[in-house]
C-alpha cells in the first residue's frame, strides 16, 4: 500500500512539472481561410523569442495543413504591441481572413544542474474581417535537461493552435 501511495505521488509530482495548458476549443473553420503569422511581442530577456515563436507556429500551422502567410518584416529585432498592431491594420485592408500573433513570456534555460527549457507562450488569433479576438490560449512547459527550447516551444503550439 505503501509503494502504491509513494507511486502515485511520484506521478503527481511529474504532472505537476510537465505542462499547464488553458485553451477553450475555438469553433473557427481555418482550413479554407489565409492566416497570416505575424511577430509574438517578446516579454523575456531572450533576444528575438518573439521571431523564433512565429517561426515555429508558421510551421506548425502548415503541418495542420492551414494556408498560412509569414509576415515578418525585419528578422532582426524584436517587434513592439504597437507595431503588431499596425501591422493588424494593414493585414485588414488586404483580402486575408485571420492574424496570428501572441506573446512570450518565457523562454530560456532554467539555472542549476539540468538547465531544463522553460517556455510561456499566449496564442492569439485575429479575425481581420470582422476586427476582433476570435481565440486566445496559453501554454507553459518546462522540459528535460536533453529537450531544446525550440523542441518544447513545438510541443505547446501543437497543443494550443486550433
């Protein structure tokens, strides 16, 4: 009995640290429509976190077989809210259907031994159309000492992207 009860805290423990996902399923018909994957504003003190979370969502998008637009201007800098927003509002006058953009709020290596990747992403997507948030999710998640940043920023878009 005693084994069980230490088993079964052991698995608490390791659900604890794997992954905190709040997503509502959105009802959005995506697949006949162009999204647009614009900049995440960068909240970290990573260099360019913002670009390389835009990167991946970019090819997780494509993997779910969305039509899919990457829009970044300039690779080399991080973008602010108000330049997203601007860029929101050229993307309204063009013939797209919806805006993929976010934030980051995490992304690095965590100090001590290990070094685990940590990764805070929120998800949001714009209808164009009709000039509003139409999804907003968030995931977290801390990884292994042998996972990349990248590799665990994957792991919570797959989960989070519609």
């Amino acid at each position: 009995m005693k084994k069980i009860f230490v088993l079964w805290l052991f698995v608490l423990f390791l659900a604890g640290c794997s992954s905190v996902v709040n997503t509502e399923k959105a009802k959005l018909d995506l697949k006949n429509k162009v999204l647009v994957v614009l900049p995440f504003e960068n909240y970290t003190e990573t260099p360019l976190a913002g670009l390389r979370i835009a990167s991946i969502a970019y090819g997780v998008l494509n993997s779910k077989g969305y039509n899919t637009i990457n829009f970044t201007i300039n690779n080399e800098k991080d973008y602010s809210h108000e330049e997203i927003k601007e860029m929101i509002n050229k993307l309204k006058e063009e013939n797209y259907d919806y805006a993929i953009t976010g934030t980051v709020n995490e992304f690095r290596y965590k100090t001590g031994i290990d070094g685990e990747p940590a990764v805070s992403i929120t998800l949001k997507i714009y209808d164009l159309k009709n000039d509003k948030v139409v999804y907003t999710a968030v995931g977290s998640k801390t990884g292994w000492s042998h996972e990349s940043l990248t590799t665990v920023a994957q792991k919570i878009l797959n989960k989070i992207v519609p």
